[in-house]
C-alpha cells in the first residue's frame, strides 16, 4: 500500500508527463468530456479492435487540474499496460477509479478523478451504437443525403471555399 506521499508523487508525475497525450488519427470515436464547473476538459480517441471486445488504442487530450489530466494519464496506461478489453472498462466502478488515484486525495474533487473514465464509457457506448447502426444499415445513404442538404463531415467541415 503506496503512503500519501507517495500517491501525490505518482498523479505529478502523471500531470507533468503525461502518459498517452496526443490525437489518435485515424480513430473509431472522438469523445469530448468536461466538467463544467472547474473547466476540466477531456478529449478520448479509442481504437477498439476488429472483434470489438479489445481496445486497440486510446490516447486523450485535455487542460485542466492535476487531478482530471493525471487521472487519465494513469487509467490509459493501465489500459494500455494490462491491456484490458472494453468489458473490463465499462464495468470498472467510479470508486475503483478513485481508490486507483488515492481516495484520500481525491475524495473531495470526484469529478475530476472521474472525468477520464467517464469520457471514456461515453466513447465506447458511442462505438457500439455507431456498430449497431452500422450493422443495421441505417447510415447506409448518410453520405448522399448530406450532400443532397450540402451538408459536410469530417476533414472536410474545417476547410472554407
């Protein structure tokens, strides 16, 4: 069991080199998350793998405090280093989030040690909805539709004629 110190050690660490900090291109979801009352922002990028039960990558972007921004560096590079599967994500508990980043440290912003794992159920709830829409067919003529109202998605949205 780490003391304290120790666990204040781990999330500056984290904080100050953080651990799987960058965009994901090409990704399966882009999922925003924030915390609206103390500005914490978060961007999740998930691969999940061909068989969709695996992650396959994920990375974040985001500012705010020590707390939001170290806590997904950590939950990431657990991810990534006992490769959990998107089963082992979506049931782990906010409390064993907290209890991973030292409940006595973070007992008062829950949010912010959250924030990440939160971000992260909403991307794969959105990966398995885009799925199943997908399997369906019901996005089948979503390109000649949005052509059909001029509308423009992806890469091309940021660039103005």
């Amino acid at each position: 069991m780490m003391d304290r110190q120790e666990q204040i050690e781990i999330l500056l660490d984290h904080y100050e080199n953080p651990r799987h900090r960058h965009a994901l291109d090409p990704h399966d979801v882009q999922m925003p998350g924030g915390n609206p009352g103390c500005g914490d922002v978060i961007t999740i990028y998930l691969n999940v793998s061909e068989e969709g039960t695996t992650i396959a990558d994920v990375s974040f972007e985001g500012e705010g405090c020590t707390i939001s921004q170290a806590g997904a560096s950590i939950l990431l590079e657990l991810i990534h280093d006992e490769g959990w599967t998107v089963e082992d994500v979506v049931n782990l508990d906010y409390n064993v989030m907290m209890d991973i980043l030292g409940t006595d440290i973070v007992k008062t912003r829950p949010k912010c040690a959250t924030l990440a794992l939160g971000t992260l159920k909403a991307a794969i709830k959105k990966y398995h909805r885009d799925r199943m829409k997908e399997e369906a067919g019901l996005l089948d003529d979503l390109e000649e539709v949005n052509e059909q109202y001029g509308i423009v998605t992806g890469d091309e949205a940021g660039k103005q004629s």
